[in-house]
C-alpha cells in the first residue's frame, strides 16, 4: 500500500500564483535556529519566500504554484532537526492578534497626545505663577482641547466599549469609573475653557488613559503569546489520520480533513484520532486516556473506538462517526455544559474591587459638591471641586493594581513551563485548599516504562532496545526507549500478535509474548507481584529474560506531594482505575485519601460536596473522563499530554513530564494574589491621601498629574515582585 | 510672542510625524516578532561557509 502526506488543507493561495502556508517549528530559541532555517528553506528552488517569527515559533512560506509538496519542507526542517507541522490559524487567536494591534494603535495615539499635551501643560503650570497673559493661557488650552479631544474619544475606545457592556448587562466593571472619571475631565476643561478659567484637566485625563493602555498592551501580548505556544502545541500533536482514499491506497491527512463516513487504519502502536466504529480487524485498545481504566479492551468487528484510544496489537479499518452521536462523548459534553455555567458565575478581584469603589468614589465626588453649596460656594465652584474629586480618585493606579501582576506573574509561569487558559485562572488557583489527582497519565506519565531496566545487565537490555525498534507494539517502544536504541537490528522480522525475531553472531534472539521467548516459567513467578504491568520476554539462546512495562509515575511525583503537604492542601486522588493499581500509586506517594474505579459523573459528585463544605477544589487530571470534572473543580490543571477536550477545559497547561509545575503555579498564583491585594491597599491608601486634597477645592492640574504618574508608577513597580516568589522555587526550575 | 505661530504648528508637525510613523510601522508587521527583529539587527548578513554546505545538501 502505498503512503502519501497530503497537507493540501493547509495551503492557501497568495496571490500572484504563489501558495501560503504556515509551519509551527518545535525547538526554536535561538537567531542562529533562525538563520539556519531560513537559509536552508531559501534554497529549496521556486521557494519566495521563508520567514521564522521567533516569537510565536513559526515559519511562513511561500511558493510557485504547483512546484512543490508542502510535505517537502517538513522533510528539509527535519534535516535541519526540528520538528515541524502545518498550522491553522484558530479563529480565538487571530481574534486576540487584532485586538492586540489595535490596543497598540491606540496606546500611540495617546501617548502622542500625552506628550504634545504636557507640552503645551507645562508652560501654562509655570505660567500661572510668572507672566503668561490670560489670552496665550487660553490659546494653549484651545490646543491641548485639539488634540486630547480626539485622541482620547479613540484611544479610550477599549475603556468605553468595555464599560459599556458592563452597563448593558447591569453590572460594573474598573472600566466604569474609568470612563466616567475621562469624560467628565474632559467635558469640565472643555467648559472652562471657554469660561477663560485657570485650570484645564485635559493632560491628566489623557495621561490616565496612556497609563492604563500601557497596562492592558502588556496583559494583552502575555495572552496573545500563550495562545500562540498553545496553538503550536496543538499543531505538532500532529493530529493525523490514515484514511483510504482507494480500495488499496492510503493517505496521511490531517484530521481536520476526515468527514464522517470515511474509512481510516489504525495501526499498532498509533492513537486513534477520531470517533469511529471498527469494521474490520482485531485488536486491543487501551482506552486509559478516556476512561482511566489501563487494563486493554479487545476491540473487533462493531466496537466502536473514540478519539484518544491506542491501538495496541493488530492493525483496524475504523469507519469514521459523526463526533456528536458517540454516545460517551455526547454524556461528558452534557456535563460539562453544567458544569462550566457553574464556573462563569465567579466574580475576579477587580470586579469586586470596582464594584465598592464606585459608588463611593460617585458618591464622595456627589457629597462635595453638596458640602461645597452648604458652606456658601457658588454652584460652578462646587461642581468643579466635585469633577476635581473625581479626577484625582480615577481609578489610575486601581486600574493597574491587578492586570500588571496578573501579567508579570502569567509571565514567569510561562517560563516554568505553565500556560493560562484563563484570564482569572491565577486568582481562583491561588484560592486552591484541596488538590484532586487523576491518576492515570496525571500522577503517571501517559508513556509505558520499563520498571525493573535497572536490574537488568545492561548489555541485553540495549540489545532487546535494538531489536525492539522494528515492531510497532508500544510495550516495544518502552523497551527501545529504556535502552536508548538508536539503530535497529538488521534483518527482524515481526510476527503480528507475537513479537519479533533476528539471528545476531548466529545465535537467534526474540522479543515479545512470554510462550513466544519460551519464558512462561519466568513470568508465572513474577507477574503476580505487580497486577497493572505488562510483560514482555527476552530470549537468546537458552538465556531469558523478562521486562515488566507498565505506567510509571512522574519522575518527581513523590517530591512534589511531599512538597505540597506543608502548603496546606489536601490532597485527593479520584481515578477510573482499578484499585489495586490505584492504592499502589497513593501508597507510593503517600496521599491517604484515594478512590478507585469512579466515573465522571461520582468525581463531579465528590467536587460539589467538596464545594458544599466551602472548600476550593484544584483538578489535576488529564483523560477525557475528567473533562467535566475539571470544569466542575474551582480551578483545574492538565498536562500537555491530555486529552483535547480536558486540555481546552482545564485553566492551566502544563508541559513536560516532571509535575513540578503544579507546585510552581501554586506558589506563584499564592504570591500573585498576595500582591494584587497588597496593589490594592497601596492604590487605596492613595486614595486617602488624595481626597482631602481634593475635596478640599486645592487641587491643581499639577498635583493631578503629579499624584496619578507617581501612584501609578508605585503600583507597577510592586508588580514586578511577582517575577520570584519566596518559597525558593529555583530548585523547582530544574 | 509671534514665534509661537512658527513654533506651535512644527512642535505638532514633529509630533504628528512621530504618530504617522508609528502607525506606519504597526501596519507593516513591524510588531510581528519582536524577539526575532532584536536578532535579526545583529545576525550577520552572509555566512559563506554555512549557505553554501546547506545548498550542498539540497542539492544532493
């Protein structure tokens, strides 16, 4: 049968007969991946162009028409040493790309107006104590109105859009104030002017709204940068399907490319990446990813096969379903409807903060100017003390208490290996009292593992690794892996459902079933110690030998509960294993509390009674069975490893195989909040200070503008502490 | 007073130029790749031994 790579989905026209694609590229760091790629890219003849953004990690290619198989380049990059694969633009991130530009565009645009206006600002401060005629005073605030005008109606833009739709769902949000405060400076310094009056606001309303967008640009590049490393993630999961496209010739397309009612092969040792029904052939299945169960289904004629199941031993023609009707799949998205209605409900910090500072600020600014008539002021002075007031307690420095943490904290987790999926997940993380561990593919890496390789002589090991490069089996690749083999064995032969055989210096060695190495003696002996591995045989000549495979837990599994012990949570696991396999597992890492066999549905029941007795659950888990459950949970976890639908669940991601990134992100959502709290009193004890001030009617456009720069500039420096925290989290790094 | 006549307008020219410029960059993906444009201003233009052994291996 013959194979083809057929990445035509992927391509796009661009124009003048040129063909587009975009590569997300694993393993670029440096400007000398850079230069290699696209040199070497380059000099593929009828390639125009081949540009690496090193930020987002991806490489943009363009081509004559009809000159060259996109599957090509793969091949080169591969050459090179990187790893590469097609990716699609999700609509999600090409939104956050827009939004990103035009918060940009209107941080220039305000900061332009910034400047001109403390320009023109300044001379009229120092003016009002020297000799500036009351003409040249108006003539500058004529201009400032010019240009602050407009600036700000559209660089406020994100702040009025934002308010507004607060408004409209009859709730409040920081942007409220923030709207209200701008306006209102604005529309005073615009009436004073033309009173010929002495103070005009417009530099620090227009300097207030620089400060916050320099803020939200900030927020907004960290998001658009972890939707960008999550997006090639995806891609290089390299999603693919082997579909038949004749009676006897097969094609490797993506998966977005298969419809319902087409016909894939599923080979030993690959993951099924579709929902389907098998329609011929015979096999085992591990399902473990979707139900956490690790003992293996048989699976042959009519059973059907979801997204995410391992072929184990013989190869399957799968006949494609429509995703919706799987019964499995159609249960778990009904829960996690429920349960991700429940979770929107959560108010973040900010709401709450901005929810009582409003109304008393609104009301502060309202009691001025009443006090302010009562002590014999005329209507206009008082109002206008009342407008200062609001001016001077625009939220500015409120405004950036939280964003700026939430950014500088989302930041150093991106270097640890821990990406955001959501934009409060730091606050309800650092709530977390009771941790939830899946087991299977959580607690344990999702890859089989040799266990007992060290007691093994190590020359037979690397020669049952050599020889076990030639099957497909995965209790194979673990046994390849463990050795570290590099070059198979010349002249293996495999035997489909029994293992693999070659004659080395005359001797004939095999890998495989036990009754196929003639080492069921040694296996009746051993086996029974450990009830969820998997055996395989070694024999050369007379001389045998047994590997036990199975699931192994996370390198740094141990160290990391024992870590989180003295933290203050309570730890949990809630597998769909079996229990022996389960209490082996709690016993080894020590966590008291385990239940086995549970389904989706029991882990969502023991959430919300977790929840009922006010305790904030964080799910780690990784299957598609606990989809729903990490949506029920306050916060939730998954490996990069898991499922699709876990992964978009869960709040955060985290790569690699050590689980210290659960302790990491802990530590620094804990010091995150901390300083989001601290932002606040800081931002409030301002406040405090600056109200009397105004209030009292002494304020000016200088103690405005003095005040707002410095708190502001106070609050984001405090930021930048969530950059470390103090629980010595360089030891984690490693 | 009356170089303020002169001096107003090219203060907010100088200004206006500084926008345009900005904005023009923004629009031509100047913003793109920030990390890589640091690289790329001190990458040297022309290996000689390097392209010329990845064109060897294309070649072949």
């Amino acid at each position: 049968m013959q194979v083809s790579r057929d990445f035509s989905h992927y391509v796009r026209a661009a124009g003048e007969g040129l063909q587009h694609i975009d590569l997300a590229v694993e393993g670029v760091h440096c400007a000398g991946c850079m230069a290699k790629i696209e040199r070497g890219l380059s000099a593929i003849p009828d390639v125009t162009l081949a540009r690496v953004n090193l930020t987002d990690r991806r490489v943009a290619l363009e081509w004559k028409e009809g000159t060259l198989d996109p599957a090509r380049f793969i091949d080169r990059l591969e050459e090179l040493g990187y790893k590469a694969y097609p990716y699609e633009t999700a609509s999600a991130e090409a939104t956050e790309v827009a939004e990103s530009r035009f918060l940009l565009r209107c941080l220039g645009v305000a900061a332009f107006a910034t400047m001109n206006v403390m320009m023109l600002s300044i001379p009229v401060w120092s003016g009002n104590v020297s000799d500036m005629l009351p003409e040249q005073r108006d003539f500058f605030h004529w201009l400032s109105a010019l240009i602050a005008l407009p600036a700000a109606a559209y660089a406020g833009q994100p702040f009025f859009r934002s308010a507004w739709r607060a408004l409209a769902a009859k709730t409040t949000n920081m942007d409220v104030p923030i709207s209200i405060g701008v306006t209102l400076a604005l529309g005073m310094s615009v009436v004073e002017t033309i009173n010929h009056a002495e103070h005009a606001y417009f530099d620090a309303a227009i300097m207030l709204l620089t400060f916050l967008l320099v803020g939200r640009v900030l927020d907004q590049n960290m998001r658009r940068r972890t939707r960008a490393v999550a997006g090639n993630l995806a891609a290089l999961k390299a999603e693919t399907a082997t579909k038949f496209v004749g009676p006897d010739e097969i094609s490797q397309v993506p998966v977005a490319a298969i419809n319902p009612g087409d016909i894939v092969l599923l080979r030993p040792g690959e993951r099924c990446a579709v929902d389907g029904t098998v329609i011929e052939g015979r096999s085992e299945i591990d399902q473990s990813l979707i139900t956490g169960e690790t003992l293996y289904v048989t699976a042959d004629r009519g059973t059907p096969v979801y997204a995410g199941s391992m072929n184990i031993s013989g190869t399957l023609r799968v006949r494609v379903s429509a995703a919706s009707e799987a019964t499995l799949l159609a249960e778990i998205t009904r829960l996690l409807d429920n349960a991700l209605e429940a979770r929107s409900r959560y108010r973040r910090l900010a709401d709450r903060a901005s929810r009582l500072y409003a109304p008393v600020v609104h009301a502060t600014a309202f009691l001025t100017v009443l006090g302010w008539v009562l002590a014999g002021a005329g209507w206009h002075d008082a109002i206008v003390t009342g407008v200062a007031v609001l001016i001077i307690t625009c939220p500015c420095a409120l405004g950036l208490a939280i964003p700026t943490v939430q950014t500088v904290a989302s930041g150093a987790m991106f270097k640890s290996g821990v990406l955001l999926n959501a934009g409060d997940a730091i606050e309800r993380l650092a709530e977390a009292d009771h941790i939830i561990f899946d087991k299977t593919g959580t607690l344990t890496l999702p890859d089989l593992d040799v266990v007992n390789a060290a007691a093994i002589p190590a020359e037979i090991l690397g020669l049952a690794g050599q020889l076990a490069l030639s099957s497909h089996h995965p209790v194979a690749a673990a046994v390849a892996q463990a050795a570290r083999a590099k070059s198979p064995i010349v002249g293996a032969v495999e035997e489909a459902g029994q293992g693999v055989r070659a004659c080395v210096d005359g001797v004939e060695i095999r890998l495989g079933r036990p009754s196929f190495c003639g080492a069921e003696e040694l296996v009746r002996g051993g086996a029974d110690l450990d009830p969820e591995a998997s055996v395989v045989a070694f024999s050369r000549g007379a001389e045998k030998i047994v590997f036990t495979v199975r699931q192994a837990l996370r390198p740094d599994a141990v160290t990391v509960i024992a870590a989180l012990k003295p933290r203050n949570v309570g730890l949990e696991i809630l597998s769909g294993d079996r229990e022996p396999a389960v209490k082996a597992a709690a016993n080894a890492l020590g966590i008291p509390e385990w239940r086995a066999g549970v389904t989706p549905a029991d882990k969502i029941a023991r959430i919300e009674e977790l929840k009922r007795r006010g305790t904030r659950v964080l799910m780690v888990g990784d299957g598609m069975n606990d989809a729903p459950s990490l949506a029920a949970a306050h916060v939730s976890m998954s490996p990069i490893s898991a499922a699709h639908l876990s992964q978009a669940t869960a709040d955060l991601v985290f790569l690699g195989k050590p689980l210290a990134p659960v302790v990491t992100a802990v530590d620094y959502a804990r010091k995150a909040l901390h300083l989001m709290r601290q932002n606040l009193w800081l931002a409030i004890g301002y406040n405090i200070l600056a109200v009397p001030i105004a209030i009292s009617g002494i304020v000016t456009p200088l103690i405005a503008a003095a005040a707002m720069s410095g708190s502001s500039i106070l609050v984001m420096l405090n930021a930048l502490r969530a950059r470390s925290t103090s629980r010595g989290i360089t030891s984690w790094k490693s | 007073m009356e170089v303020l006549i002169i001096l107003v307008p090219l203060a907010l020219g100088l200004g206006l130029a500084g926008l345009v410029a900005f904005l023009w960059s923004l629009k031509s993906g100047q913003y793109d790749d920030l990390d890589g444009a640091a690289w790329r201003a001190i990458a040297d233009d022309d290996p000689p031994q390097e392209t010329q052994s990845d064109l060897a291996q294309v070649k072949r």
